[in-house]
C-alpha cells in the first residue's frame, strides 16, 4: 500500500468515526478505499474512492444491489469526503 493511500484509509477511518459513523469500515484494494459495512455476517459495499494521479479521487457509491453507480464528483479526499458525509450522507446511513 502506497503511503498516500495508508493516509488516506486512516483519514476516512477516522472521520466517519468522529461523526459517529461506527458502524463503517475502510479497506483497501489496489488505488481504490472501500468503504463497507458488516450487515448480518456480510461486508456491504457502500463508497469507493479511486486515486488518480495527483491525488484526485473519484467518488462512486453502492446501490441497493451492491453495484457501484458513478457520481460526477473528483476532487481532493476533503472534498469527496465533505460531498460523501453531506449531500450523499444516504449511502452512509446504518441499515435496520
């Protein structure tokens, strides 16, 4: 794992935490950090960071079946996690 990305998991870790999203986790897979719940023994997708060189990352989110659905937005980690925990907070929510 590339520094960059170390980094960037623990940033995402730590602010889901801080916004008491401690139901999330975040693993990495090649460029990509994946951010997943455990709903009844299975990890559930739910976003996925992909970094770009110069460190852009492209946000897509999980639908309802687990597929990745691409959303318009690339930026800076910041960014992505401001427009994932604001405007896309649905995809974070805990599932009942």
């Amino acid at each position: 794992m590339s520094l960059a990305l170390h980094f960037a998991h623990m940033l995402i870790q730590n602010k889901l935490h801080a916004l008491e999203l401690t139901h999330l986790w975040v693993r990495t897979h090649g460029r990509n950090l994946i951010i997943y719940s455990i709903e009844h023994q299975e990890e559930v997708n739910r976003a996925i960071l992909t970094l770009f060189p110069g460190n852009a990352y492209l946000l897509c989110i999980a639908n309802h079946r687990g597929n990745w659905q691409p959303t318009p937005f690339v930026g800076t980690l910041p960014q992505q996690m401001s427009i994932l925990t604001g405007k896309l907070a649905f995809a974070l929510s805990r599932w009942h």
